[in-house]
C-alpha cells in the first residue's frame, strides 16, 4: 500500500506527549499518529453505519393488516389530537 507523509505542526507539549506514548507502545511518532487516524476513521464509519441503520429502523412501521388506516388516517390522527386535548 502507498503511504503519504503528512506534514503536521504540534505544539512542543503535544509532540512530547505523543512521543511518551510512542515509546511506551514501542512505536514511532509517525505509526502512532497512523493508528490514532486509522481508529478515528473506522470508528467515524461505525457510527455512520449504525446512523444509516437507525434511519432505517422507521421503515415499514406503519405496516399493518387493516387496510382502511391509509384511507381515513386524517379521521384517526383528528380523534388522537382530540383525545390529547382532553387530557
């Protein structure tokens, strides 16, 4: 696979922080920096995934066997509405 070298800037403290880490996972700077993007970016694909996934849990929840609920779906969600306002 190619890679591409990025050029970044750090503030002192964070390059130190982040070499601290590389040195206790015995990696470089640069592979850390490489993880740290890669499990951003899968995690980012998760969560759009499971986003996708929740839009798509409302399709068919109206699915039903009585078939007159599409033709008078004005009269029931007035007598919901009503019955809401008695309350």
């Amino acid at each position: 696979m190619k890679t591409l070298t990025p050029q970044i800037q750090l503030e002192p403290a964070q390059f130190n922080a982040l070499a601290e880490e590389a040195k206790k996972r015995q990696r470089s700077v640069d592979e850390l920096l490489g993880d740290f993007v890669k499990e951003y970016l899968d995690e980012l694909t998760i969560l759009n995934r499971r986003s996708e996934t929740d839009f798509m849990s409302i399709v068919g929840l109206g699915n039903s066997s009585a078939s007159e609920v599409s033709e008078n779906h004005d009269k029931y969600l007035g007598e919901a509405v009503a019955n809401e306002q008695l309350r």
